[in-house]
C-alpha cells in the first residue's frame, strides 16, 4: 500500500494511476490530513502543487514520521520542498521550465534510473528551481536547464525529481516509479482485479453480517458492479430498485431489467413513468427539470425502500474520483463536502452507507467488471444523464416528444454499434429542438421538428471534442430518422468542442 500526499497538484490523480496500473495499491490523502497510523503504508510520494515553497502560504506539512523512516518519493513541488527546509536552495529560474526536456546526466549505477536510457525524455512543468541540493543530496540527473533533475539522500531512502513521471510525456516516467516501488521500496505487486473482488467481498461480509441493503440500480457501470459485489457477498440480503423515470433510452428499462434478472440480482423494477412525466409537464428551465426529477427520484425510493422491511444500510456505486473530489486539495485548506441537514432528510438517506467501489478508478471498475462476468455490453456503456432525456428535450416535455427522441436516438445508437463506431465514442445522443422547419416530403410541405446528432471524445467528460464520425454513415443515419420517424424532418450534427459548449445542450 501507497500513500500519496497531495499538494493540489493536477496530476495526483495521473500518479495514482499509474502506480495502480502496477498493481500496487494506493490512496491520496490531502497535505493536511495525513493519516495517524502509517503502518500500513510501505512507500510515501509527495506529489507537485501549484504553490511556491518560498510563498507563505505554501503547503509546510510535518513529515518527521515519514522520511528517513520509509521510502520516499518527491515529486516536483515536493522535490523543492524537502530541498528548501533542509539545508538547500530554490529560487526563481530565469529560464522558462515547462514542457519537454531530456535526461542529459544520469548517474551510474542507481536503481532508481534502472533501464531508463539517457536522453531519455521528462516532462517539467515549474517556475522554480532547485539552486542548491539539501544536506545529504547527491545529484542523480540533470537536463540542459535544470541541473538538479533528480536527488537522493545519503543514508536515507529518500528519492526526488524535479520532472513529473506520471505524465505520458515522461517515457520512462513508469520505469522510473517501478524502480522505486518494485526496486527500491520492495512494495509487493499484488493488487489486482481478482484480489480487489475477494478481498472487498470480505470485508463487506464482515461490515453487513446478516443485515438488508438497500440499493439504486441506474443501469450504468458503477451501480451494476457495485450491485454484483454485494450480491457475490450477502445474496438474498441485496434489494435493488430500478427506477423507470420515463426518460430512459427506448425499451431501456425492460431490457436492463431482464439482464439484471439474468444476472441473478434481487431487484424490482418501479415503473414511476407517469408521476416523472405529470410532475414536467409544462417545465421548460433545465435547472428545475433537474432539481423534479431529483426530489420524484428519492421520493420513489424512499417509498420502496419502505418497503423491505428492517433496511439497515444504503449501497452506492460511489467511485474514487468522486472521493477524492470531495477531500482535496484547493487552495491552502482542504475542502470538505458539508453535509446536508440530516433532519430533513428521508428515511433511507439515514440509513448506513457502503460504497464499495470508493476506491476504483473508472476503468479499475470495469475490470473488477469483467472479472465478475459481467457482459462487455454492459460495461462499455456510454454515460448518460441521471436526469436522461429530459435535459436532450429542449423546452418542455410531452409524453409525444419522449417518443420522438427515443425513437431518433434508437437509430443513431443502434447505427453506431452496427458500424463498429460505438466504442469509439465516448458519449452519443440525440437532441430535440423546440424549432419546426420546413420540409418536403413526397409532394407534400411538412413543418416538423429538427433534431440535433452529437458524439463526443473525452476521457472524464470535462473536456470533450466532437467525433468526425464518416460521412457515408452519417448520410445513411439521417435518412433513416427522417423516413422513420414521424415528426421529424431535419437533422443536424452538433460540431462543438466543449469548452466553450458543453456535452449536453441543458
Ligand atoms: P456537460 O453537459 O456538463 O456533461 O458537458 C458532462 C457529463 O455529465 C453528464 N451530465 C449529467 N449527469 N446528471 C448526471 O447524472 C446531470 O444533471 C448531468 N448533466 C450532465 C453528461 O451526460 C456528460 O457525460
């Protein structure tokens, strides 16, 4: 087990990444909050930070109960950091130190610079530099500008480099993290997959015994492993709910449903339909749209929930980023999620929660996926909206319009898929606009609604790009919503990278 120290860096979460991706174990734990009992932890790294060790405000933890007592990685802020309060030197560099650099020096011999070739190309993104190594330092590389790249501490196994490892950018970066981890730290390489199943199934055994859990089953990825653990863990004592809110993708529900079942899971579907469509009808601000579908949503939970008698906890599929979302660092402080008002809450919200997928990655929850046999089908699912098409319907929402879109975004799915384009893309839909145009269809003029196509490229969904998805499939998809679907005579291909647009149009 890692434990990583953040200074609010953007790439803490690129560093656990790719010590998970040697199958160690890791958690990030904000500067300021370091945790009390280290005994579990086999190697530490510090990670880079927007401060400047030489500005007041900058981040200035005790770390007395950690170096010289265990392995030590710093990188880039933490690299200055241990130079400028023991004994060395940073100050402002007068040349501009971000970007691609090469490893002109590298001392003979170390293991941390095991198999990485000289010349070998880093990533540096500071404005400071490291004038002066700190007492015990012994410089291990340097590049054309920054002559100290990389140090040690004699007698310690304390390791810090200036560039940043964890980027892409850095090609020997991961060699360089095995080599202290593996090498050096000796940290054992067994988290995998089938450990992380096994060994969560244990402990939520252990933490449920023989009570009920309740859980909300969406259809996406993160529910629907999450779902699949506990039932490997407390069978029968898993009660999962689906909600049909009416805004699902066309014969969603049923289908999801039926693969649920299929997978052994206890679950009950609510079709809520009619109440999610009443309580729209005549809502046109997204925000509300948003703020009704979420109060309907735990008012029919809450209700099913009361259903299953003597509940005791709340399942959710929780995953990392969002745990780390709420603990980290910004600014000098860390910032934590404040919790609601626990009195006006409904009754399942106070019950206990479990979240057993709060320490996966993404992509870490889609292994632990298929690890547990879940189809490929559902697991490469395409994201969508909690509050599903009714932020893809522009205006307000009919009963007739719903029809309409899941009708549209049926063929555009299903094309892609067909077209071996599905996977390719990070996120489709469709869109209806609130505007009729002009067509003509036979000898007739029609006055229809147009519907706008988007597929993005992302990997988090905070940047995103739209696809060149190919002309000729494009052409053939067009044509097929205009001739099959009635009330639809334009559609439209959405060419905006967000920023500054964003990935749905509400
Ligand atoms: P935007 O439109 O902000 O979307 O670029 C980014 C990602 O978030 C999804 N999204 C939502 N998901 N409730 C959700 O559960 C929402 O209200 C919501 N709004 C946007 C969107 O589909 C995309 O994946």
């Amino acid at each position: 087990n890692v434990l990583i120290l953040d200074f609010g860096s953007q790439y803490t979460q690129l560093i656990a990444r790719r010590v998970r991706e040697l199958n160690i174990f890791c958690e990030i734990f904000p500067y300021n909050n370091i945790p009390s009992d280290l005994s579990s932890y086999k190697a530490v790294i510090l990670s880079g930070s927007p401060f400047s060790v030489r500005g007041e405000d900058a981040p200035h933890p005790d770390l007395s109960q950690i170096r010289g007592k265990m392995p030590l990685l710093a990188v880039c802020y933490g690299a200055q950091y241990l130079a400028h309060f023991s004994g060395g030197e940073v100050a402002p560099s007068n040349i501009r130190e971000y970007g691609r650099a090469n490893l002109s020096y590298i001392k003979e011999e170390e293991l941390f610079f095991d198999d990485v070739n000289i010349n070998s190309q880093v990533w540096m993104s500071h404005s400071d530099t490291i004038k002066q190594l700190p007492t015990g330092g012994v410089r291990l590389a340097s590049t054309k500008d920054v002559e100290n790249a990389a140090y040690r501490i004699e007698g310690e196994t304390t390791y810090a480099i200036q560039f940043h490892p964890e980027v892409y950018h850095s090609e020997d970066g991961k060699q360089m993290l095995e080599n202290f981890l593996v090498k050096i730290a000796e940290v054992p390489q067994n988290f995998t997959p089938k450990s992380f199943v096994e060994e969560i199934v244990a402990e939520m055994k252990e933490k449920i015994q023989d009570e009920k859990v309740v859980l909300g089953l969406s259809g996406g990825v993160d529910s629907t492993v999450a779902a699949v653990l506990l039932n490997k863990a407390i069978g029968k004592n898993l009660y999962c709910i689906f909600v049909n809110n009416g805004l699902l993708r066309k014969n969603e529900f049923e289908n999801v449903l039926n693969q649920y079942k299929h997978m052994g899971l206890n679950v009950k579907g609510v079709d809520a339909s009619a109440r999610f469509l009443s309580e729209l009808a005549g809502v046109d601000d997204p925000e509300t749209k948003r703020k009704i579908i979420g109060r309907v949503f735990i008012e029919v939970f809450d209700d099913e929930a009361h259903h299953i008698e003597d509940v005791k906890f709340l399942a959710q599929g929780t995953i990392y980023p969002d745990v780390i979302e709420s603990v980290s660092v910004k600014g000098p402080s860390a910032t934590i999620k404040s919790h609601h008002n626990v009195g006006g809450l409904p009754d399942f919200m106070k019950l206990q929660i479990v979240e057993p997928l709060r320490m996966l990655f993404k992509d870490e929850v889609r292994r632990v996926g298929k690890t547990l046999g879940i189809d490929d089908e559902l697991l490469g699912r395409h994201p969508f909206p909690g509050p599903g098409l009714s932020i893809r319907i522009l205006g307000d929402i009919t009963p007739e319009k719903v029809r309409i879109l899941q009708e549209v975004d049926h063929i555009f799915i299903n094309g892609l898929k067909e077209h071996g384009l599905y996977d390719k893309v990070w996120q489709a839909g469709a869109i209806l606009l609130p505007v009729n145009s002009v067509g003509v269809m036979g000898d007739e003029r029609t006055y229809e609604k147009v519907v706008a196509l988007r597929a993005v490229e992302s990997t988090d969904g905070m940047t995103a790009d739209w696809v060149h998805l190919p002309y000729d499939f494009m052409m053939k998809i067009s044509n097929e919503i205009i001739n099959k679907v009635k009330g639809v005579n334009r559609v439209v291909y959405d060419i905006s990278s967000k920023p500054p647009a964003t990935i749905e149009w509400e």
